[in-house]
C-alpha cells in the first residue's frame, strides 16, 4: 500500500521542515534553559520520546512502581479501578474480558482507548477486547492514564485516552519477586518476575498464573502465561531488543440475566456451557541508534498471533450450536527520527500496521468461512518547544491511509479505502517552581472495527457498509496542575465535538445495523487531589463529571447509553507503623441507561457505591503480607446491560490474602 500524497502529508512534511530549520537556530543560543519543577513526576514518556517531565498539554496521570505494590492489585484492571478511577465493564465478572470506558463513551468503549505495552499497540482491528491478564504485572514500572483524544500521535483508537504501560528496563542489580495470592470464589494468583544484566546483555522473565471458580456459575477462569525479553547496549550508540511472551486460557459465558432471573438469584447462569479459549503469542522487537549526541533512530516492530474458540449452546430445537473459530495475525513497524536538546524535542515517524483475521463458524447445519483484513499506513510529527522557563509549546501532526477488504474462501470482495488525518497543539504556562495551566487544541478520529463496517451474514461474500464513516472530531481541554504544602491538585475541563460515531441501532433493517450518528457532544471535568492530613494519614480524591449526549439526528437530546455522569474514588491510607498500612476506599458510579437505549426510554441501572478495605504489613525488609476485601456490604448492582432485560451482574463480595517477597 502507498501512502497518497494529500494535502496533509505535504503539510507534516512542511512542518518537519520548518521544525528543523528552528531547531538549528534554538540549539545556536549561548545557554540551555534550566527547568526547575516541584510537580510530581507525571510523565514518563507520553510523547513518545523523553522530555522534561510535565510538557505535555493534556491531563496525565502516572501510577508508578509503589503504587502498584501497595494496591495489593493482582491484575491490571483492579490497578486502574482503584488508583485512575476507570470504569470497566464485565459481561463475565473476571478481569480478562473487561472493557474499558474514558471520555465518556458507552458501547464499545474499548474501541476509543488505545492501549500500548512498551509503545506496542495491544489493541485488534475487530471489536475483540484485549486480554488484561497478559500483561505481566510484575514487571510494571509505570503506568501512564493520557485523557483526551491523542489521535495526532497515537493514531486509530485514542480518542478517549490513552493506556501506556512501561515494563522495567534491566540493571545490573538484580531485581525479583513472587507473588502468590488466594481468594474468594477459589481463586489463586501465582506470578514471578526477574530483571538483571551481566554485562551489555540484559535479562527480564515473568511467569504467572491465574484461575478462579468466578462470582457466577459457569464464569471460572483459567490462565498461564511467561515472557523473555533480552535487551542488547553493546555502546552508548547503539541498544537492541527482543521479547517473547505468550498466553494460554479458557473460561467460561455466563451470558446475560432477565431483571426477574437477576433478582432470584444474581449468580445464576442460563447458559451453563457456553464457553471459550485463547491462545496469544506476541513477538516484539526493534532497535536504536544514537547517529549525534542530539539524533536518534529508532526501529520497533512486532507480531501477534491469536487464536480464539467460542462454544454456545442454545435451547431452541432449530439452532441447538454455535461454534466460531478466529484467527488473528497482526503485523507493525514503526520507524522514527528523534531530534532533542534542552530547549526543544522533534520526532518525525511512520507507522504500518497489518491486521488479518479469518474466522470458521459452525452451526450444525453449514459451515462459512470468511475473513477481513486491514492495513494502514501513516506518516506523523511531532514537537516540544520550550520556550522559556515559563512557556512550553507542543504540536503533533498526522495524516493516515486505511484499506480494509472481506473476503470468504480466499476470494476477496469489495475494498474500503479511509484516509484520515489529526492534529493537536498546545500551550503550557508554568507558575513558579509548583505549578502550571495548559490549554490545547486537538483533532481525533477512529476508523470503524473490521466488524463494524463488514457484514459476514449478508449473501455468499462479507458485504462492506460503504455508507459507514470513520469517527471524526474536535476537542479544547483546559487544565492545571498545582502543589500547596500538603496539598496536590490537579484538573481539567474539557469540551468534544464528535461527527458520524458509529453505534448498532437494532431498529434499522431486519437484524439492526452499525450507523453513523450526526454529531454527539461531550462535556465533561476530572478532579485529582491529595492531602497529607498528618505523618500517618493520606487522603486522596478522584472525580469526573461527564455529559455526553447526542446532538443531532433522530436521538436529538438523548444521554448516549452506558455512560455515567459522575464518578468518585475516596481513599484513605494510614500507617500506624513503618511496618504496616491500612487502605479504606469509596468508588460511586452514577446511574446509565441500558446499551443500545439512545431513546433513553428503558429503565437505568442505578447508581452504586462499592466499598473495600486492605491491609499490608512488613514481615521482614523484602516480604509483605497482605489482605483486601472488595464490595464490603455485598451491594447488588449491575456491571452492564444491552437492552432492559439482558443483564450482567457485577461481582459481589470478595476477599483475598496473599504475599509478596521481594529481592
């Protein structure tokens, strides 16, 4: 596939132009410019390439290391629940097949949330979700939450936030720990990680374990996985990498509740054998090169392939079974150019990705074989200019080309060809030593899912909706950050625009279809703050409030399905000892309609407010023990809904024990 020469690529290239002629000039001054910043450290590399920390224009939060310990999380979702105040949706109750919501989407949120492992995309070209217990825990320095749509750097999918996930960079000194944990519902969590390097050659493995009975009958759980990666610094030019990791599971479907099934018993199934399996490998790999003390080169790239089962059985006598087979096999490379000094940082980069999944379904009766695939190919910039103690200005430019064909028996059908484009600017404003204010400007997209745009049922071939547009739109956010004594406070209010969202609207045609939406707006503000009450006790505040509704169109006026207005994270920690701490926390989430209800007509599912506890205490300087009680009444409510009477229970309450050797 060739890029096409629009007039947005001659742009990116103008600007790369005129970014380097300013960088020759900047890098001419007498003296570098000196930042002094109090902040706390929130940006690790959200920019894609190091940068003084708190330079970007959007609202960042970072979970590091210790954070992640002193959760006593045992995967990524409890992490996220708990320390950004991220709303996840279950339609089993386990952690794996969550799907994540920011930005205030409602169906297929994980669609709009990039998530990046080591900057390597882990998100599909399909609605499929993105398994969350293959992420080694273990080995997670950082975690950074980007709010807002990132498309102009980050591409299709980051039009709600981002998710970046930093493993560890190996040392000389080793680095170790095992962690094992037991649980309400049979649940046992064993992982192992280990990180050292014997000379330019670095090491990091991680083993880990999951299984549980689940909360409901016929949701249990089951998974393995391990990783290796080998990091190579023969210099100071020239550094290399490559990992394997691969991930082995199966669980059951519990599938949805009626609102009367759910009242006799929420832990019920209808669907005791349903059920599915996975299979994941990942291959990851790239390179660097130092060519000046201010110019680097880069080259990552990296393959998965994935193989999914899903078994349904139905009590109807004319469609007794269903069986889907898919495969996905995803290709990328992405090489880039990084100009930095003290004053300013420019990054210029292509991105190929090739997604190719094929699917075997099975009904007793016949079988079909089918098949999509999508590449895409995009071109971006990038820059940080800092230009004075007090000002820092950034920038990021992208222009994207899209294929995507169906095909059944090798024989392809009609192509779908998208081009896109995004771009975002932004301007921070340091106040003294402990503060800043930053307003940016921004352009997102998303390109529709595989199966969002294609049709496997319609006729003998896949049918491609050609009627169904990408995701486009326009975003302002404002926001800022301060230190006062013990206090940290920092918030953003921000407005989105949003043309042609895609939704299924069950009432078009004879099965319902995915379309487009005229405009949908979004209004919406978050709130982060901590307080050091005394030596022994913190306090800490999350909140959002969100608006989204549609603008225009049939649904005018209407609150788009699944998303809540308000949501609020309280948590209390108090170390009676150096030895031990003590965690109390609140989380409420505000009342959504059902999904798919964009009259607003059905009933909500109420708001909720879930409470837990832990305690974690010092056994020696390298084990800890500790114990977390989550949903501590046992409250009743709802996790997600698709219509007033399939609903899917969240989990009540649990308890687990564990501990955590260090070394």
């Amino acid at each position: 596939m060739i890029l096409k020469s629009t007039p947005t690529t001659l742009l990116i290239v103008s600007l790369c132009a005129q970014i380097g002629l300013s960088s020759q000039m900047v890098n001419s001054a007498e003296e570098p410019l000196a930042f002094v910043n109090t902040l706390p450290t929130t940006v690790v590399s959200a920019q894609r390439f190091s940068e003084v920390d708190m330079q970007i224009a959007s609202r960042v939060q970072l979970i590091n290391a210790e954070d992640i310990t002193n959760s006593g999380a045992t995967d990524l979702v409890q992490l996220l629940r708990k320390e950004a105040n991220l709303n996840f949706r279950s339609t089993s109750g386990n952690s794996a097949q969550s799907e994540i919501s920011m930005g205030g989407f409602g169906e297929n949120s994980g669609q709009r949330v990039l998530i990046l492992l080591d900057g390597h995309r882990l998100n599909t070209a399909d609605l499929g979700q993105i398994n969350w217990l293959s992420i080694p825990l273990g080995l997670i320095k950082s975690v950074e939450v980007i709010q807002g749509g990132q498309s102009a750097l980050y591409g299709n999918n980051a039009v709600g936030g981002v998710i970046k996930i930093n493993t560890r960079r190996p040392s000389e000194e080793i680095f170790g720990q095992v962690q094992t944990s037991l649980g309400s519902f049979d649940s046992y969590n064993g992982r192992f990680a280990l990180t050292g390097a014997v000379g330019g050659l670095g090491y990091s493995f991680h083993a880990e374990h999951d299984e549980t009975d689940g909360y409901r009958e016929n949701s249990q759980y089951k998974a393995n996985g391990a990783g290796l990666k080998l990091d190579w610094t023969p210099s100071d030019r020239f550094t290399a990498y490559g990992s394997l990791n691969r991930v082995r599971g199966e669980y059951g479907l519990p599938g949805p509740l009626t609102r009367a099934e759910f009242k006799a018993d929420r832990q019920q199934s209808t669907q005791m054998d349903n059920n599915g399996d996975e299979d994941v490998l990942y291959l990851r790999g790239g390179v660097g090169l130092s060519i000046s003390d201010e110019l680097m080169l880069s080259l990552d790239g990296g393959y998965t392939d994935r193989e999914l089962n899903s078994e349904y059985y139905y009590d109807n006598i004319f469609y007794p079974y269903y069986y889907l087979e898919q495969s996905y096999e995803i290709f990328s490379f992405s090489p880039s150019f990084t100009f930095e000094n003290e004053q300013v940082s420019v990054m210029f980069g292509v991105d190929y990705y090739d997604d190719v999944v094929t699917a075997t379904s099975n009904d007793l009766y016949s079988t079909s074989e089918y098949g999509y695939t999508r590449e895409t190919l995009a071109a971006f910039s990038s820059f940080v200019w800092r230009i004075s103690e007090d000002w820092s200005l950034a920038g990021s430019l992208r222009v994207e080309d899209t294929e995507t064909r169906g095909n059944n028996a090798g024989v392809d059908s009609l192509v779908l060809d998208d081009d896109e484009y995004a771009w975002s600017l932004g301007l921070i404003r340091f106040v003294g030593n402990s503060s800043r204010i930053y307003g940016t400007l921004r352009r997102f997209y998303r390109y529709p899912a595989t199966d969002e745009v294609i049709d496997v049922f319609s006729g003998s071939l896949p049918v491609i909706n050609f009627e169904l547009d990408p995701e486009t739109g326009h975003e302002v956010e404002l926001g800022g950050d301060t230190v006062y004594g013990a206090l940290t406070l920092g918030g953003r209010m921000f407005y989105q625009s949003m043309n042609d969202e895609i939704i299924y609207d069950s009432s078009v045609g004879t099965f319902g279809a995915n379309v487009n939406l005229d405009e949908t707006e979004r209004l919406g503000a978050d709130l982060i703050a901590s307080y050091q009450i005394s030596e022994t006790i913190d306090a800490s505040l999350t909140y959002t409030w969100l608006h989204a509704e549609i603008a225009t169109g049939a649904y005018e006026g209407s609150e788009v399905p699944l998303v809540p207005k308000h949501k609020l994270r309280l948590q209390l920690e108090y170390d009676p000892w150096d030895t031990m701490r003590l965690t109390a926390g609140a989380s409420y989430t505000d009342d959504v309609h059902v999904g798919g209800d964009f009259a607003n007509t059905s009933n909500d599912l109420g708001g909720y407010l879930l409470l837990d506890l832990g305690v974690c205490y010092a056994l020696t300087d390298d084990v800890d023990c500790y114990a977390t009680v989550d949903n501590l009444l046992d409250k009743e409510y709802i996790s997600t809904a698709f219509g007033p009477d399939a609903l899917y229970p969240g989990v009540g309450r649990s308890g687990r024990v564990g501990l955590l050797w260090k070394f």
